[in-house]
C-alpha cells in the first residue's frame, strides 16, 4: 500500500504575520502521467507550505517558459526526463542555462558535459551507499544527523543516478559519495555568472545546485526514495535555495510498513524533524490506531518509539501526527498482522507417481494443487520423467524426476476451493532439487514462479550465468548467489522471504548462500503458478531436471533447509574465491576458498591446479596444494587462472580464480619503508651515485657548536 502524507496546516499566517511558502515550477516528464512517479517530492513540498506547479511542455522550451520559470521562486528539474530531449541542441541548453530564478537539478543525466555541461563527465553512475557532508556547517545540513564521519544514509530504495565526477569545476562541492575509491560529487553549488567548469562554454544564470536524487528504475524514475535525514537535506536545500524565511512543517515519518505476528510486540522506529523556525519550539507527537479489525496496544502515544502489539490477525494503519505548536504534520504507517499458526507446507510436487505422457496430471502431494504438463506436440520439446537408476539423470529424490527440454512447463491448476493458495504475503520458501543441464533457453529461466508482479525463483541473467536468482515483488528482496549451479549436477535450492524477520535468504546444499536485509508485503498477481517456465515471460525456460518441488507459505528455518537438503547426496560446493591482483613478494599469496560437502558418499579430496599462465612462466607453487586455504608462489608477472577442485566420488567440482600479478615499483618500497640505508638518492639501488652523493658531502661539517661549520639553520 503506498504511503500518504496526511497534512494539516494550521494556516494563522493573517493572524500572526507569518509569511507563506515560495512559488516552485516542477520540471519532470512525469506531467504526462495520471500518478506522476515523482509525486512524493511535489507531497512533501506542498507539506512544507510552498506552491508548487508542474511545466507543461516541459520538452520544448522556449522563451514564455523561460519567462514563466523566472517568475517564481525556485526551479526544480526531477530526476524523471528524457535528458536528450532537454538538450536536444546547444540553443535549447544555453536557453535553460539562462534562467535567472534559482535552479535544482535532480537529474543525474542532464549535467553532463553533452548535455548541460556543469559536470565534465559524459557517463552516469547508480549508487546507494551513503553521502559524506564536505562542509557539515552549510545550511543543507541543518539539523541532520550526521555521524562522526559526517555520513549520513539518504537513500531509502534501490539507486540513485549521479555523475561520475571528483573534480567539480567552479562549482563548491557540498556533499560526495561515501567510497574512498569513488567519492563522486553528490551535491554541489554554484554562484550566479559561474561557468560550470572551466571549457563548459555555460555559466549560471541564477544560483544553481546539482543535488542527484529519486529513484532510478524501480518503482519508476524520479520516485521519492530519500530516508527522513535524506528528506531534510532536500528540504533545507529547496528552503536555501528559494529563499524561503517562514516557519516549516515538522517532517513526520512514521516509519517503514511493517509485518508482525500477533500477540507479540513490535518496536516502531518513527522519525520527527522540527527546524524551530523563527522561534525554538518543542515538537509534540501523538500516535493512534485509525484502522484495523482489533485491539492495538501502545506503551506509550506520545513518543516517537512506542512499543505496540495487536490481539488481532489483520491489516491496521497507525497515524503519527506532530506539531510545533504552528504547524502539523501526520503520516501513516501500515502494519500487517499475521499468526505463526498458520504456517504450512502449502504444495509438494514429487513426480514420484507420474506416468510420462504429456497432458497427465501433476500430483500434488501435500494437498490440492496439482498441475498439467503443456508442451510442444513435438516429443523433444516435452517434458520427460527419468525413471531409470542407471542413467545420468535418475530422481535424485524418490523414484522420479521431471526432465524438461525447451518449449514445455507444468501449469499448477488454481484450486476451486482454495484458489489464493499461492497468493501469498508475509512469507514465502520455495525449495527445489535442480540440474542445469547445457545452455539455458533464456536469461533467467525459470524453476518456480508466481509471474513477474509476486515472487519466483530462476537461474540468473546470462551475464552471471550459471547463479540463482530470487525475487519477491513488492518488497526489496533481489538476490543473486555467488555460486554458480549449472554444472550438470543436481543441487538443493531453498529461497526464503519472511516480512517479520525482515530477511530473504537463498541456500544451496543447505548452506547459506546469499542473505538481504529486505521488507514490505508479496505482490498478488493473477498469473497462475508454473514450474520450469515463467507465466508472464514464458520465454523463460528451464534446461534441465527438477526434482521435489516446495512451496510454504512462510520463510522456513536454516535448520529445515538442512533437513530438506539432506533428503539426498549432496555435490561439494566450491568457492576458489574473489579474482586479485597481487604484487609478488618472498612471502607469497595466501589464497583461502571455500568448500562445504555433506562427505555422502565420502569425504571430498580437494586440490589446486592451474589453469592458464603467462607464456613461458613456470607454474605457480601451492603450499599445501590440497587444503582450502594455501599459500601460493609467483615467479613471472601476468595473468594466471587458478582452479579450486572437490571430489567426493559422486563429483567433481570444481571454481576458479584470476590472479593478475605484478612485480612491485621502487615507489612501492618507498612507501613500505624498505629502501636500503645507503639508497641516498632513493632510486632502490645502492650504487657509485650514491657513494658520490655521500662524498660530495664527506669533509662537510653542521655542528652549531663548530664556528667554521656550516650554519644548519640557515
């Protein structure tokens, strides 16, 4: 459910002489949308008091825009725009540069050295990590929480688009990215007749800031996705920035949604921000249940973070309102409430008792929910039970498996009396025993999915192939695993999502894999269940064999991933580690790689190889060379491919690293302190140059007590 502010204005400005809001056009190509994806930002804007209006035309710019854009208070160009159509010639960007009003641009593409020219970079860059105050006393930061690094968290959902860029030009550089490899600029401010950097050909018209924000992709480009401290940093620079003086809104935000089991408590986490404009004033807060189907109990209604818990399986709102004794301001947070007691393997498909012809029925064995084959007519393209031991792909569970090969998937029927079994919400694991056999048909074919709009398991794209991929729509769970599965092996996935907990987890072999702090509610969609395809993108095929499909309807434990996993011989999981880049040394590169085996049918016997060397090089030396964790010799610099191998009888398995080596710089020494003590020139030799500097020097004298010396001094 989207989340409104609910703003109530005390409007006493004729009674108290307090001035309203500034005039503000919005600059996006959202105009064309009946639910512009940006609206948050026009919502929290028309909180605050200013007046905001939406450029029509916004493409096409000519001077009566100009004119009417240089008649309000402040220009805010969003992050949602076509940037070539904004910048379609150099008249059209010299006519934007000229206005006069004061301008922020939220559009990571649009500053660029082929666009307008403020940054000179071309590319752009998404990120998500935190944002570092250059100068913590500019006004941007006012009564922003910043730590003792002066970072602070600003983006609250998927990325946001910057430009790539460390030097800013004219421009005063007010805020960067938290990365010491890649500080890029984040916000950054520029005077009036300011050229944007020194070339750019453009200069400021009026007061310019670049401050990148609003999601891009995701729930759309340009959607509102700051944390509340990244809202107050919006906020202070559009007050700033507009020349605004009146007394602000408190900003309210009750917090994320949130999932809760019934009976229990839950620890809510509301921010409230007062800027105490013109006079300090203590905010005071208020909570209240304004719906839901039971009783909900608060420790206490009139702090930020109460304890509260619900007698009642059902969706509530809970309302936070705060005011500064002006001004008042009220947001509302959605809490789901749900009861363990209704956790349950909801469907189990085994094949174990299927004839193999197209069109018989897909049991279910834990309940109702049984499915088709479809296919092609031709015999090849169908899906195929193993139902003999002595083959390569015999069930590896139970008798059967199901073998699919190209256009074929199994629809799972809706169940007439219980046709939203798999319309689930506040949890989901689906486990599976899978092969990946020869190319897969498409990126991120499918095992097991609910469509596009829900959740569903797959391989991962082609650009990390061979990896699972899981998704649950309408949260923040997207999880790729670092290992890879398509090896002609079979292997046990488990993916699981639990909105309580607040955490997805992707498991192979029964081990974690891959985890994600994620949230929010499973999207419903009317698209039927498949295994082996995806309902929505049936271009999405699965190459090869599944075995003992699982759906609950909740996120189950590490310990059952375990027991699911150990139902049969499990292949050793191979992991030889990150690609490096080494700079030989005497003491050699410690290399330590992961293996997890089930020792079913025996103890796995590991042991490193090289794969490929530099021409000419001798081959690296492992010490041990059958231990996961070695130390490993170069005598020649280059590119080498190591390779990690585990066998336990049932396979071989097997991952390997690239090792990209260098011989190190005198530079190098220098800064490890290592240079001889003779290496007066600092060159890394100790040489007749050196024995000259020193005897250039040999009959010099520096003693201040010694009056024919040398004055050290001067």
């Amino acid at each position: 459910m989207s989340k409104k502010f609910v703003v109530v204005l005390m409007l006493l400005c004729c009674l108290i002489g307090v001035s309203q809001g500034q005039s503000i056009i919005w600059v996006s190509d959202c105009i064309t949308e009946t639910e512009p994806h940006d609206q948050g930002f026009v919502d929290i804007l028309e909180a605050q008091g200013y007046t905001v209006t939406r450029l029509e035309g916004q493409q096409t710019l000519d001077q009566a825009k100009v004119d009417q854009m240089n008649a309000v208070d402040l220009v805010i160009v969003g992050r949602h725009g076509n940037s070539g159509a904004y910048a379609s010639n150099a008249a059209e960007v010299k006519l934007w540069n000229s206005i006069t009003t004061p301008l922020i641009q939220q559009n990571g593409y649009l500053p660029r050295n082929n666009r307008w020219k403020w940054l000179d970079s071309g590319s752009t860059f998404n990120t998500s990590y935190d944002l570092v105050a250059v100068d913590a006393s500019d006004p941007v930061f006012q009564f922003v929480e910043l730590d003792e690094t002066q970072t602070v968290d600003i983006c609250q959902a998927g990325v946001i688009t910057i430009v790539p860029v460390t030097d800013v030009g004219n421009g005063t550089l007010i805020a960067k990215r938290d990365d010491e490899a890649a500080p890029y600029a984040w916000i950054v401010r520029w005077e009036t007749n300011q050229e944007f950097y020194p070339g750019s050909g453009e200069f400021a018209a009026g007061p310019r800031m670049y401050f990148a924000s609003g999601e891009s992709g995701g729930a759309g480009d340009g959607t509102m996705n700051l944390t509340p401290q990244g809202q107050l940093i919006f906020l202070n620079a559009v007050y700033q920035m507009s020349g605004a003086t009146f007394n602000r809104t408190p900003l309210v935000a009750a917090g994320a949604d949130k999932v809760n089991w019934v009976g229990t408590d839950l620890q809510l986490a509301a921010t409230v921000i007062d800027d105490g404009l013109p006079e300090p004033a203590n905010v005071t807060v208020s909570w209240v249940k304004i719906s839901g189907p039971g009783n909900v109990t608060f420790s206490a209604t009139d702090i930020v973070d109460p304890i509260v818990s619900f007698d009642t399986v059902g969706t509530y709102e809970l309302e936070l309102t705060g005011t500064d004794g002006d001004k008042t301001a009220s947001d509302v947070m959605v809490v789901t409430v749900a009861d363990p007691a209704d956790n349950k393997l909801v469907a189990l498909w085994s094949f174990d008792s299927m004839a193999s012809t197209p069109g018989v029925t897909v049991a279910d064995d834990a309940g109702n929910h049984d499915g088709t084959f479809v296919g092609a007519a031709d015999d090849l393209l169908t899906p195929a039970l193993v139902e003999d031991p002595n083959i390569i792909t015999p069930g590896w569970v139970g008798a059967q498996a199901l073998d699919f090969y190209g256009d074929s998937w199994v629809e799972i029927t809706p169940d007439v009396a219980d046709p939203n079994a798999f319309d689930l919400q506040t949890g989901v694991t689906m486990s599976a025993w899978v092969r990946g056999d020869g190319e897969f048909l498409g990126d991120y074919s499918g095992i097991i999915s609910k469509g596009e709009q829900s959740y569903r398991l797959s391989a991962a794209s082609a650009g990390i192939d061979g990896r699972v991929h899981f998704k649950v729509q309408g949260t923040t769970a997207r999880i790729d695993s670092v290992r890879s599965i398509h090896d002609g092996q079979w292997h046990h996935i488990a993916a699981t999502y639990d909105a309580v907990t607040e955490k997805a987890c992707l498991y192979i072999d029964g081990v974690l894999d891959t985890e994600q702090d994620a949230s929010g509610l499973i999207g419903l969609t009317a698209s039927p269940l498949w295994l082996g395809d995806n309902p929505d993108r049936p271009e999405r095929i699965w190459n090869g064999g599944l075995d003992d499909l699982r759906v609950y309807n909740y996120g189950i434990s590490a310990t059952d991933v375990e027991t699911l996993a150990s139902m049969a011989p499990r292949v050793p999981g191979v992991n030889a580690g990150e690609d490096v880049e080494y700079k030989r040394n005497a003491a050699g590169l410690t290399l330590t790689g992961i293996v997890t085996d089930d020792e079913n049918p025996v103890a796995a016997t590991i042991a490193w190889s090289v794969v490929t060397k530099p021409e000419a090089a001798a081959d690296p030396v492992f010490t041990p060379v059958n231990a996961v964790e070695t130390v490993v010799k170069f005598s020649s610099p280059g590119t080498y491919v190591l390779q990690l191998s585990a066998d336990d009888t049932l396979a071989t398995i097997t991952d390997d690293v690239v090792i990209t080596v260098t011989d190190p710089t005198c530079q190098d020494v220098i800064d490890a302190g290592l240079l001889m003590a003779g290496d007066i020139n600092e060159d890394c030799y100790v040489n007749l140059e050196d024995f000259a500097l020193m005897a250039a020097d040999w009959l010099r004298c520096n003693n201040p007590q010694d009056s024919t010396c040398e004055w050290p001094f001067e």
